[in-house]
C-alpha cells in the first residue's frame, strides 16, 4: 500500500457522542488501517470515550489536533493548505463547520449532510470551493446531482458491527415492554411525536417503558413544535450543560416510572441500551443520511421503525426495516428554511407500530434478525474504504 497517499485531513471535530465526531472517527481509523501515515485533525476532539488500545492509538492524531486548535485560535489570520485530501463538514446551503474555510486541500472533499433543500447564490459560491463531494444517502446525492456543481459519490455511513450486534440483554427490564428513541433533541427529529404516541400506548400498557436519548447541548426554538401541535413547552436548560427532560416529560403527562431520560451517552455503551429494547421508533421529519441511530439499533437485531421519508428511505428500501409510510406535509416556521421532502408521520401509524410489537413479539424478533444478519455489510470499514478509495486514491469507478 505504499503507493497510497500517506496524509489525510479533517476540518471537523471527533467525538463519541455526534453523528459527525463518529463519522470522523471511523473514518480516521480506516484510514490508518489501509497504511495511512499522518492525520490531520483541525478541530481538538470533543468529547471521546474509546477503548483504551484504540486511544493509545490515536493520542498521537488528538496531540496534533490540539495544537493545530491552539495555533488556529491565536492566529486568525492564518489558513493551512495541504496537498492531500481535506474532508469538509457541509450542510445546508453548503454551510460548513466554523472555521473550516481556513483549511485548503488537494482535493477538498464535501461530506455532505444536507437536511434543507436550499442553495443560493451565496451557497453555490462555496460549492465552487470543493473538488467532491460525498453524499451520505440517495436522497442527498440526488439532490446534489441536481445542482450539477461537480463530481457526486454516495458512500453510505455505517455501524461498528463488532459492538452493535445481536446478543443478550442484562434482563433487569424483562417485566417491562422497553420502547427506545434516539436523536439530539430538535424539531427535525420529531421527539414530539414519539411522545405523543407512547402516551397513547401507555394508557392501555402500563408495562411500557420510554427510554430517551435525547439530549442536546442547545434548547430548540419552540415555534415549530407548538404549530405541529403534540407539545407546547420545551425543556429547560441544564445548570451545566444540556436539557432537563426528566421534569419536561413530567409536565407532558408522563407518570414517574414510564420513561428513563438517559445523559449524554458515548457510542462505546450504546449497544448495553439497545439490547435492552423491545423496539426502536424513528418518526423523524428529515435526515440527511440514513440514521446512523436507527442502524445501530437494527444492528442489534431490535425491531425498528423509521419514518419513510428523505434519507432513512434507504434503510426500507434496502435493508427492510419498518416504514412509517404515511407521511403528511411537514407546516414550517416563517424563519424555517425550505422543509422539502421532509415528512410528517402519522401518530396512529406509531401506535400501531408498537401495538404490533407488542403483541408479536416473537415475530418481531425473528424479522427484525433477518435485518440484523443484513448489518455486518453496513459495517463502517468497507464503506469508508470506498470513501477514502475515492478521495485518497482517486478511483473514480467507485463512485455511485
């Protein structure tokens, strides 16, 4: 692998508790995998929690990051060039993570998690400034084959099979019908109509049990929550950092005893929480990717239902996981940009959901191993082997 280029940056920040600072990570650490020599990290990681063999590993990566952090913020003026590949975060409108328009590559790359459908003259101004761009689902490629800004590839984000995997639970929960919800908390995410629903279905099964994974370092703004109707207040701020559900969840109806609100929870202890899950419910109005969340907990070979809309789509119409297939058109803010594609999903449709769940367990169970022995081609080094072919290696013919 000597022929390889050898050097590889990202302007992003790692952690183990965003969708991003995984996608970063598992992408560093294929790289090293394939005889990658030096990585470039911009941004000091966030917050990490990882093997101890693996952070031995990569403390050398962090070590450089810090300082490049450090010399970035004492002087502002200055950018940094490479003459490899730079992956780039871009969002909506091409909006990019703060201060990564001081780093230049050879190629720049875009890796695009596009949620709003929207790109004017400003956004393709910074368009022009990538050479690729990675779409992380069907919805996001074609999307941006429709801008016809520059080379496209869909490279799926994946799981870390050798952690999210079917296996036993602790059986502290046997007694209980555990239902489990992840994301940050966010309109996009439609945690309110996941609450709806498991009000409803709690009043015929009190056995039923709410586990959230929900928060979130920011407080949403509450305009759109109130116009969809299913909530009025927003949790509060934490003294330190992050939302209270917990008296939030109260306030909403909730009886003490029906949800637990877990902190901030690293990737490493996910799958002990999904393994403890009847089922997984994902009404969200819009991802730009697949739901890395919704894969890991399929992963695990736990019944899971996605809304059937924007980039989850693949996850239905590829793997075969649960559909919420009734998808009304999503009302916005005056302020919201344009919610395109985004779907809003029937709260009786949840409810039967878990209704089916519910009575069909075993059924459900044996389905939802179909899924799981499905996972292990979703693991994250073939995929990002693909990505890295790409950027690092210029082979074209892998592209979508």
């Amino acid at each position: 692998m000597s022929s390889q280029p050898s050097s590889l940056a990202i302007s992003w920040a790692l952690a183990t508790i965003s969708g991003y600072g995984i996608y970063g990570l598992q992408i560093v650490m294929q790289f090293l995998r394939r005889g990658g020599q030096q990585v470039v990290l911009t941004q000091q990681p966030a917050i990490t929690s990882l093997p101890p063999l693996t952070q031995a590993k990569l403390e050398p990566v962090f070590d450089l990051a810090r300082k490049l952090h450090d010399f970035l913020q004492k002087n502002p003026e200055e950018t940094l060039s490479f003459n490899h590949a730079v992956l780039h975060g871009c969002s909506s409108n091409f909006a990019g993570f703060p201060g990564q328009d001081r780093i230049w590559g050879k190629p720049n790359v875009g890796c695009c998690a596009i949620e709003h459908l929207v790109c004017n003259d400003h956004g393709r101004k910074i368009a022009k400034n990538y050479d690729i761009f990675i779409a992380i689902s069907q919805w996001n490629a074609d999307y941006l084959k429709s801008l016809d800004i520059g080379p496209v590839h869909l490279c799926y984000q994946g799981i870390d099979y050798s952690l999210f995997n079917p296996g036993p639970n602790s059986g502290l929960y046997r007694n209980r019908f555990v239902v489990f919800s992840g994301g940050k908390f966010e309109f996009r995410k439609a945690q309110d109509i996941v609450l709806a629903a498991f009000k409803r279905f709690r009043e015929k099964h009190d056995d039923a049990l709410l586990v959230t994974c929900w928060q979130n370092l920011t407080a949403p703004e509450g305009s759109a929550f109130e116009r969809a109707g299913h909530c009025k207040t927003m949790p509060q701020p934490a003294p330190d950092y992050g939302l209270q559900f917990t008296p939030w969840l109260l306030s909403q109806g909730l009886p003490p005893g029906s949800f637990i609100d877990l902190p901030f929870t690293h990737n490493l202890l996910m799958p002990t929480v999904l393994r403890e899950c009847d089922m997984a419910i994902f009404p969200n109005r819009c991802e730009g990717g697949t739901n890395l969340v919704a894969m890991e907990a399929m992963a695990c070979g736990v019944p899971t239902y996605v809304a059937y809309n924007t980039g989850q789509k693949d996850l239905v119409d590829l793997i075969g996981c649960g559909g919420f297939k009734t998808q009304k058109t999503v009302v916005p803010t005056p302020l919201m940009r344009s919610v395109q594609d985004w779907g809003e999903t029937d709260v009786d449709e949840v409810v039967e959901a878990m209704e089916y769940v519910y009575t069909n367990q075993r059924e459900a169970r044996e389905k939802a191993k179909v899924i799981a022995d499905k996972m292990p081609q979703w693991d994250w080094s073939p995929l990002n082997e693909k990505l890295l072919q790409i950027v690092c290696d210029q082979k074209t013919e892998a592209a979508a």
